[in-house]
C-alpha cells in the first residue's frame, strides 16, 4: 500500500543566505481526511444529480485519484540550480 508523504523539505539558497523548512504533513492528513469525510454527502447528492450530464462518474472518481497522485510524490524531488541560487523541494 502506497502512503502519502510525512514531510515537505525546502531549501532556498542564494549567495548571501540559506533557508530550509521542514513541513510536516502528517499533521495536516487527519484534517483533510475529516473534511473530506463532513463533505461525502454532499459529495454523493452532486453525483447524483450530475450522473445523467456525465460528470457523476467523475466526481465520484476523482478522489480516489487525487489520492493516490499524492501517494505518488512520495520521494519526489525537484532541484534548480542557477547561477544566482538553489532550490530543493523534497517530499519524503
């Protein structure tokens, strides 16, 4: 089973200063997943009104991918370098 990621690192450096942040997410899941679980209702009643237009399908689907997208940036990491600087954004 995939989980989402625990931590969001971020380091921005340029010449003069050094900043890094550690962001932990594992605090904020447990609040998306009770708003998510305060709006399923109204999450239902939209899907089924939209079922005969098509867009049914895809609200009720759509969070389970969203999901597992999130589950998928775990170890994702993004460098830029340039010549003024450097930025790292790391998901862990």
């Amino acid at each position: 089973m995939m989980c989402p990621p625990s931590i969001l690192r971020v380091r921005i450096q340029n010449r003069r200063r050094r900043f890094g942040l550690w962001l932990p997410l594992f605090l904020i899941w447990p609040v998306i997943m009770v708003l998510g679980l305060v709006l399923l209702p109204l999450l239902l009643i939209c899907a089924v009104f939209l079922w005969p237009f098509g867009w049914g399908r895809l609200l009720l689907f759509g969070g389970p991918v969203i999901f597992s997208l999130l589950c998928a940036l775990r170890g994702l990491k993004v460098e830029v370098n340039q010549s003024s600087g450097q930025v790292l954004v790391s998901f862990q």
